[in-house]
C-alpha cells in the first residue's frame, strides 16, 4: 500500500466514524504532506455523552442536513481543548483557540478549518431546551465569555464531567438537570460578535503564536517558506506576512533567528564540540555555509568559530 493509499484509508475510516456519530460531514485531506490524523471517540460520562475529535484534516465541512438520517434534535457545546481553527456556521464566523468554548447549532451548513492539529470535546444539549432558553431572539451559535462568572462556570462543570463515567438508572434521571444549569449558565455568557476588533486581535496573536510553534518545529527542513507556512495555516502568505509585520517582525527574519539560535545553542554545548560547525548549521536549514557565517557574525558580533570558542574554553 502507497503512502498515498494509506491516506486515504485512513480518511475513509474517520469518515464513516463521522457521518456515524456526527452526522454527514466531509472532511479534506491535509493541505500539506502530513500523514493524516483523525481520531473520533464517544464517551459515556456520569450526567452527559461527549464525543472527542483529534485531527489536522484541511477541511470538514457540511452543506446541510438529512433529517432522515441524521439527529437534529441536538446542538452542541465544544470545548476546543488545543490548536487552532476557524468555525463558519452560515453568516457566523468564530476563531477558536485552545481554552475556547463554543455552541454550535447542529443543522446549519457549517465548515471547521484546522491548522494543524487541534482536539476538543462536544457535548450534545437538547435542541427544544437550548431554543427555549434562548428565547428565540439570539442565534443558536456563539462562544463563551469565560471572563465572567457564568461562562467560568460553564468551563468548571465541562472539566468535570470529563472526568466522570457511568450510566446508571439514577445518573440518567440527573442528566436533564445538568443540561438546565449550563443553559442557564449559558444565555449570560454567550456572545455574537466574534468579529469585533478584539476579537481580530486575538486571532491574529493566535495565529502568529501557531506560525512560531511550526517555525520552531521545523527548523531542520531545508525548506521553511512563507508559502509553506501560510499553507500549513490555512491562510495566506499576504496575510501570514501581514501578522508578522503587525508583531513589527518578518516571517524570514523570525526564522533566521530562530535558526541562528539553535546553531548558537549547539557551539556552546560541550556535547558538540567534535561536531563541525559546517554540520552545525546544515543540521539547522543553512545550505550555504558562508551566508551562515555572515548572518551569525552580524548576530552576535563575533564569528561562529569565535563564539565556540569565547562559550566554552573563555
């Protein structure tokens, strides 16, 4: 079986656990050459189900609903637990961080974007009752302001039911009852207006928070382009170079730094002082051992062979 093959099983294995337990969703292979994750599991906690999804798909996505075939008599309120995506249900937009919680409806055409690898966990509430508790005048969508006391509390009972198993007679009776405290809870702590300027703000220190982890994780490729970053994003290179340019940086020079750092890390390490400083900097992206020497002196002042020396023997 080819690699590409591989991937393809693997993607037609999660599918078919999705449409099962989520409904019929399509999801899209990764954008890069990452081996594809997806991993769906079902638990039976002590007051309410959840569902855990971990994958770096590129997309997944539904246009609609079966009514058929599908449950749509529930949302659903996920906890993003790590990485970063983009959520569109219909005309809503929400960019969703580690720590994040958010309500989704369950029937709209929605689209989840992953860069990279993310996880949450999504709890399913009776649609009739999250209706009524909204009273029909906000949208079933929007993420939880956990600054506040409601929505602390939302995230303090969504920890703890994490935490529990069992599905006993007496536990099922007491299901309805946690759902009616997080939907009092949530009507309070719910908000709309993801796009607001805070909003924008946090995204951007998000993304530019999750282009420095790739950058730092792939330091050894020869290749670590603005392209290829913006791509492993799921965004694009204007507005990668846009983010970077906000921090009052650039994504090249980010990354030289980040290379020069590591170079400067293994020429003081006593444990690397037979290693060349050729393969030093080849270890860490450069192909030119020149335009290292260059970058480095105009670094840190002193040449590469200088600072090995001045760090271990001065």
């Amino acid at each position: 079986m080819t690699q590409r093959d591989a991937q393809i099983h693997a993607l037609d294995q999660w599918q078919t656990q999705m449409r099962a337990v989520c409904g019929n969703f399509v999801t899209q292979l990764p954008h890069t050459n990452d081996t594809f994750i997806g991993e769906l599991a079902t638990h039976q906690h002590q007051d309410m189900d959840s569902a855990s999804i971990r994958t770096n798909a590129g997309r997944i996505f539904r246009e609609g609903t079966n009514a058929d075939q599908e449950d749509v008599d529930h949302c659903f309120l996920v906890m993003h637990n790590s990485g970063f995506a983009n959520f569109r249900d219909a005309d809503n937009q929400l960019q969703l961080a580690p720590g994040d919680i958010f309500l989704m409806n369950g029937i709209n055409p929605c689209e989840l974007t992953p860069f990279g690898l993310i996880e949450h966990v999504s709890f399913p509430l009776e649609r009739r009752r999250v209706e009524k508790s909204l009273e029909g005048s906000s949208p079933v969508f929007g993420k939880v302001n956990q600054r506040g006391t409601a929505g602390l509390m939302i995230r303090t009972m969504l920890d703890k039911l994490t935490t529990v198993t069992g599905n006993s007679e007496h536990e099922n009776r007491e299901k309805g009852v946690i759902e009616d405290a997080i939907l009092t809870l949530l009507k309070p702590s719910l908000q709309y207006a993801d796009a607001s300027m805070e909003a924008l703000g946090h995204m951007s220190r998000d993304i530019w928070q999750a282009a420095q982890l790739l950058i730092n994780r792939n330091l050894q490729q020869g290749e670590l382009s603005p392209a290829l970053l913006a791509s492993q994003l799921n965004i694009s290179v204007r507005q990668l170079h846009r983010i970077f340019e906000d921090h009052n940086d650039s994504v090249c020079r980010f990354i030289l730094r980040a290379r020069l750092q590591r170079c400067a890390n293994d020429l003081k390490s006593p444990s690397m002082t037979k290693t060349s400083i050729t393969s030093i900097a080849y270890q860490w992206g450069f192909s030119d051992s020149a335009h290292f020497s260059r970058s480095f002196k105009k670094q840190y002042g002193v040449s590469p062979k200088e600072y090995r020396a001045s760090e271990i023997f001065g």
